[in-house]
C-alpha cells in the first residue's frame, strides 16, 4: 500500500497539532485561572504559573528575529524559548492523561495539578542532557545482494539533519568531526538539513565537516531547510569547499573494475520552494543500471521512486527519529519510515535519527547519531 502523503493526511496531521496544543495551552491558561480564584489554590497556583508562562511567552521569542549575530542574551532568551517550546512534548500527553483521569477521579485533581508540572519538568531535563550526551556513532551493516566483491566492507558515515544554527554550534560540530575520523569510513554523506541559516553566518561552523577527509570524498544532497534560508548559497559554498554536491546527478566510485554508483535529488519538496529545484531520482541515474545503485535523499518519501529506478539502498534522514519522544508516532503519520533500516520491495532504505537537534535543543527516547553504515556483498 502507497505510504505517500495524501490531502487527508495533511488534515489529519494539522487538525491534531492544532487541538492538541490549542487544548494544552487553554488547560494550563484556566488551571491558572481557577487557581488564581480558588481558595485552595495556594499549593499548585506556583506550579500552574511556572509552567503557563514560560509557555505562553518564551515561546514566541524563539521565532522572532533569525539574526545569528544578534546580542547574546536574545540569542540565550531564543534558546529558552525553544526549551519552552519542546516542553509541549511533554505537557501535551500528560495533559491529555490527566484531564481523562480528573473526569474519572474528580479528586485525583489537586495530586495531577502538581504532577504533571513536575514530570514535565523532569522530562524536559532529562531530554536536555540526552541531547547535549549525543552524538553517537551508531553501527549498522547492510546486506545487499549485488555489491560488487570490490565493495564489501566498504563503509559510509551518514551525517543527517545536523541544524548548525541557533543551538548546534562549534563545540557540538567537533564531537561530529571526532566520531567520523574514528568511524574510518571510505565516504561521507551528508543528506540534509545540515544548517539553518545562510552560509555568511555558519558557514565558518560548517567548515570542519567541510574538512573530514575520506577517501572516497563527501556527498551533500540539500534538505527542506536549505530551502528555508538559501539552498542555492549552500549549494555554492559546499561545491567551493570541496564537496561533491548531487542534485539530481550521481558519481561513480571505482576499486579495479568494480564501480558504485551514488546519486543525489533535491529535497522531495525543493520545488514548492523552487520551482526549477523539483526531486529526481530519474535524472540522478539515467541510462540502464550497471552497477549496485545507492541514493541520497532526504525524506524518506523519495522511497516509491527509488523502487521505481532500482535502488538499491536509499540513506535519508528528517525524521529526527521524532527528536522527542512520543512525536515519533506524529512523524510516522508523515514519513514511511521514521528510524533505522526498512526495506520496499527490493530497495533497502537508511533513515538516520538525525545528527543535530532542531529547534530545542531535547532529545528523547530518539538519540542522535553518526552513522556508520558497512555494505556487505553475498557474491
Ligand atoms: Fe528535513
């Protein structure tokens, strides 16, 4: 059955965002509201309010002003936001569960209206250090039937979805750097998503992954978020600094006689954006297959056209692995593939969790990774 996204979908996925942060913030507002008019109030009304403010206005400050070179106390106040912004994570479901368990157990209300600020609070900690802990380099081998004998053991390190920006910055980059220099791998990927921001602001941070020196080179294919600043520019300045940028085209690795072919497609949804940029796998890989055939693609949605075209492994990322747990379940309505290695039909696809972290700076239950990928021959 087709997993591709559908209008229906889109009004699912929308309709549930917009209820269920519409009902958590209208639940914290009126806890606080009632607690401001209870008598009984004084016990959780500290709780209610730690909780709804930072909520209701940290959040907008994380939007507002993009300037990488701002004032660092708005930069630091942004990055509050975003925290404020991932505790909807949390305070969505516990929400959710405790307003079921109050109509249930109307006096389990007072207990819930202190638990849940304070499990929220643990889960938003705990998520902070799981992020600042990664990445780790994770290890998947993968069998593929007609690798040439040349290429088996030959390693790829992903990179996926790094988000140098406002919360990915230089001491993060150089833990990147240290996993792919001990991954020993022949080549690098870069499948996306790798900044938000423009190439004048990070394109300093960018440079040491810029750098990494594998044998076989780096491969960058743009994500969505190239196109949210300026794909084009990012484009121009990997090409400048040595990276093999694919769009919609492919290049051939060869040991003796034996070749590999990887290709590279725009972002699957470049063209509501540019409109020259569309996705196509066609065009990275004209003429008759000769080889085993690997894809660069950043939404695993590119999936139905790799069948299509006879690819044999597909690496993306953008799922985030959900970033924060339970949005995994959220992505899953979105993407084919939310982590790991899946297959369709006869192609294999890779989705990486992501390397970086978007927006807050939380991980949950979905850790970030740098993966090392070894192909396997059964020739
Ligand atoms: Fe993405």
């Amino acid at each position: 059955m087709s997993q591709r996204k559908t209008p229906s979908k889109l009004y699912i996925i929308a309709g549930s965002v917009i209820g269920l942060f519409g009902l958590t913030a209208w639940t914290l507002i009126w806890s606080t509201l009632f607690m401001l008019w209870s008598r009984s109030g004084q016990t959780h009304l500290g709780f209610s309010m730690s909780m709804a403010l930072p909520f209701c206005a940290l959040q907008l400050a994380a939007f507002l002003g993009r300037d990488q070179n701002a004032e660092e106390w708005w930069l630091k106040l942004r990055r509050l936001g975003y925290i404020c912004l991932g505790s909807l994570a949390f305070l969505i479901p516990l929400t959710l569960v405790s307003r079921v368990l109050v109509a249930l157990f109307p006096s389990s209300q007072l207990l819930l209206s202190v638990l849940v600020p304070m499990i929220a609070m643990g889960s938003v900690i705990a998520s902070l250090w799981f992020a600042r802990s990664g990445p780790f380099l994770t290890e998947t081998t993968i069998v593929l039937p007609n690798l040439p004998k040349a290429f088996d053991g030959y390693k790829i390190v992903q990179i996926s979805d790094l988000h140098i920006g406002l919360t990915v910055r230089e001491d993060y980059v150089s833990k990147v750097v240290k996993l792919v220099e001990q991954s020993h791998a022949d080549a690098v990927v870069l499948t996306g998503d790798m900044s938000d921001g423009l190439p004048a602001d990070l394109g300093e941070l960018m440079k040491p992954i810029c750098s990494l020196r594998q044998h076989d080179g780096i491969y960058f294919v743009t994500g969505n978020h190239e196109y949210y600043s300026s794909a084009q520019e990012w484009v121009e300045y990997f090409s400048e600094n040595g990276v093999n940028v694919l769009q919609n085209s492919s290049s051939v690795i060869v040991r003796g006689d034996a070749s590999l072919e990887i290709g590279g497609v725009n972002d699957h949804h470049a063209h509501q954006v540019v409109k020259e940029d569309r996705s196509s796998v066609a065009d990275a890989f004209r003429g008759d297959k000769f080889t085993t055939r690997i894809l660069l693609a950043h939404q695993p949605l590119t999936i139905d056209k790799a069948v299509q075209y006879q690819v044999d492994l597909q690496l993306s990322g953008h799922t985030h692995g959900g970033q924060i747990f339970p949005f995994n379940f959220l992505v899953k309505l979105q993407q084919p593939f939310v982590y790991g290695l899946d297959r369709r039909e006869d192609t294999q696809i890779y989705t990486s969790s992501g390397t970086g972290f978007w927006g807050p700076p939380m991980r949950l239950g979905a850790p970030a990774e740098v993966a090392l990928l070894t192909l396997q021959s059964t020739n």
